[in-house]
C-alpha cells in the first residue's frame, strides 16, 4: 500500500500528516491563523520533502470535511479535494468530531470531542473507541443542554477539544473528566487508510458544515 496523506484546517492549528500500512511517517502542527489558504500547500510540500516522499508515492488523501470553523473547513476541502484531482486520487472524508476523539490516544473512557460553535452552543459527539463504535452522532447542542446530553452517555468519559476550559461549567457538575486535545492529520489518514473502502472522487466529496453561517 502507497501513502496515505492526511490534511486537517477545521480547528485552530493546521496539521498535515503522511501514514503507510499502519505506521505513522511523520505529522506536522503549525498555527498558520489566516495565512493558512496561502500556506498549507508549502506545509504539505515541505512534510513530503523532509520524509522524502513524492506526489507520485500518494495512495489517497484523508480530509476532515467539519463541522468546525467555517473559513478552515474551506481551506481544507477545496485544497484538498484540488490535489486529489489533480493526481487522479481519491479522497476518503473524515468528521472531525471523530478525528477530535481518535486523537485522544490510549483513551478507554467514552469520549466526547467538542468544538466551540459559537452563540452559545458546541458541535458534540461521542465515541466508544476501544469497539470503534459511534455513540453520538455529530450534531449541535446548545450549551444549556450539555449536561442532559452527557447524562445520557455511558460513564465514565473524557470530554476533548481544544480550550476545554471553555465547557466547565457543565462537565464540573457532572463529574466529567477534560483533557485538551489537537486533531492529528496521522489520526486523519489512518482514519483514511481503514477505510479506503469508502473513498470516493473529489467532486463527490461534501462539507459537514451543521450551521453554515459560522465564520472565523
């Protein structure tokens, strides 16, 4: 099996990472805030030059397709799905909630990812990742009502994310455990590489955007 590229631009930090057969070659972090349109193809450029890797060595490309920030979740897709077509490649969508969790490695707890949404709510879902299972699916929730979706949830669980202090005052009062998270593009494109078999074309692919109207 080629290499499988994974691109992350839906939370704050964008992460471009590479995985083949399972292993993780290399994954690259940076804070490119709205530079990231112009940049994120000299970070991949430059991830595939330090691994000496080429264009051509590419079996797929993993994208997170959202929710997340509105004007991130662009960058990404619409470079992402542009160099998968350019190559002939295909592209093997990612949600960036169960990115979020996944990343969270050697977690056994029921873990719940959340991003900020704004207006008072968080995009949430939750995972069983010792059975691989989906517990919540990716939705909205208002804040107000966090504490009646955590409840529902089996315990104990690990909320995610990135500024987790931000939803303290309902995983205090129900005794859930925070822990800050960053997704990483490696976890996007193993994500990717399990499931090649549901890649599909570059014009197929499609935003999860939940409420559209964000913009960062």
């Amino acid at each position: 099996m080629g290499v499988i590229l994974g691109i992350d631009c839906c939370l704050r930090k964008t992460s471009v990472g590479c995985v083949r057969n399972g292993a993780v070659l290399g994954d690259i972090h940076l804070d490119l805030d709205r530079r990231q349109g112009a940049l994120l193809p000299v970070v991949q450029e430059g991830l595939l030059r330090a691994l000496e890797l080429h264009l051509a060595d590419l079996d797929a490309i993993a994208l997170t397709v959202g929710p997340g920030y509105f004007t991130g979740v662009r960058v990404g897709l619409a470079y992402g799905t542009a160099l998968a077509e350019a190559l002939g490649l295909p592209v093997v969508p990612v949600g960036t909630l169960e990115a979020l969790a996944s990343s969270a490695v050697g977690a056994t707890h029921t873990v719940v990812p959340m991003i900020w949404a704004r207006h008072g709510a968080s995009y949430v879902g939750a995972y069983d990742l010792s059975e691989g299972e989906e517990l919540l699916s990716p939705q909205m929730v208002e804040d107000i009502e966090l504490n009646n979706v955590l409840g529902l949830l089996p315990s104990p669980q690990i909320v995610v994310g990135e500024g987790i202090d931000r939803w303290a005052p309902w995983t205090d009062s129900a005794g859930v455990r925070r822990v800050e998270t960053r997704i990483s593009a490696a976890i996007v494109a193993l994500l990717g590489e399990k499931r090649l078999g549901d890649a599909m074309s570059p014009q197929s692919v499609r935003a999860s955007y939940l409420r559209k109207h964000d913009v960062n």
